[in-house]
C-alpha cells in the first residue's frame, strides 16, 4: 500500500490476500453502511448489528471467493444472504413487534418505518441495497440473485409507493 490514504482497490486487494490491517480499515470505511442495511433488512436494530458482524466475519473467511469488484457490494451480498438464512431459520417465530414511540422515535421517522415495512419485500430489499446501501442496480441484483430489470422495477416501485406514503405526513 502506497501513501497515506490508500484506494479502495488497493485495500481490497492487500485483504483479500491476508493482510488484516488493510481488511481492518475497509470495515472502518464501510461498517455503518453495512450496519444500516443490516437495519434496514431485518427492521431491528440489534438484529442488523447481528447481520452485519457475520457478513464481516464471513467476508474475512471466505476471502478467497472474492472475483474482484467493490469490498462494499461484496460484503452488502453477504449481509442481504445473512438476512435472507436468518429469516429462514425464524419462519416459525412472530414477526418483529412495532411498539410506536416506545424508543423516543421522531413521528417523521416512524412513518418512514411503517412506510418501508408496507412495501413488497423484494421492493424492501432493493430499496436498502440501493438506496440505503448506496449500491448500483446491478451490484443490487447480484446481492439478490435476481434479474438486473427486476431490480429497477422493484427500487422504482417502492420508491414511488414510499413518496406516495410520506406524501401524506407532509400534508399534516
């Protein structure tokens, strides 16, 4: 790694072979996004948080599966497959209960909440991998294994629905 502030390939490369000090800053550059896609994913704070350490701790194991492209797209395909096994092994249990204010939510943000959780779930995902995320389409439709037009379809229908729902709290 050369100078003070290396580049992302750069980084990404020097993990991938086994230098944790380089793995070590590409989490510091990129865990709150994963944590909030982890969030976003599960609608839980403490359940994103776990999403997040086992993709990071998956993306450290399984670094020899790395075919290059972006750390953060990498690791996000991780969480969105951590959430997806989590939700798996959960079907027999409720679903996560919704308790209005009872962690000094703002009204903005708990109508942004029940807005997000009114969408499709594939619509839900795709908004936080793209959105939340900050990922492209396609690295989207990689992390989800599904078509790249699927996944536009899916962000621009869930972020009409998600204007069409907000539109509402402006007006009140």
């Amino acid at each position: 790694m050369s100078g003070l502030l290396p580049d992302e390939q750069e980084l990404t490369r020097a993990a991938m072979a086994g230098d944790q000090k380089a793995f070590g800053l590409l989490v510091a550059r990129h865990q709150a996004s994963i944590r909030a896609l982890g969030r976003r994913l599960s609608r839980s704070v403490s359940d994103g948080d776990d999403i997040a350490q086992a993709a990071l701790l998956n993306a450290w194991r399984r670094r020899s599966t790395w075919r290059g492209g972006s750390f953060r797209g990498w690791v996000c395909m991780i969480a969105y497959r951590e959430f997806l096994a989590g939700r798996k092994a959960a079907r027999s249990e409720t679903e996560l209960e919704d308790h209005p204010g009872a962690s000094g939510e703002s009204g903005e943000r708990l109508d942004l909440m029940r807005a997000i959780s009114a969408l499709d779930e594939s619509e839900r995902a795709a908004i936080a991998l793209c959105i939340g995320a900050g990922l492209s389409h396609a690295d989207a439709a990689l992390a989800m294994q599904a078509p790249l037009g699927s996944v536009k379809s899916w962000v621009l229908r869930g972020r009409a629905k998600l204007q069409k729902a907000l539109a509402a709290y402006e007006r009140a």
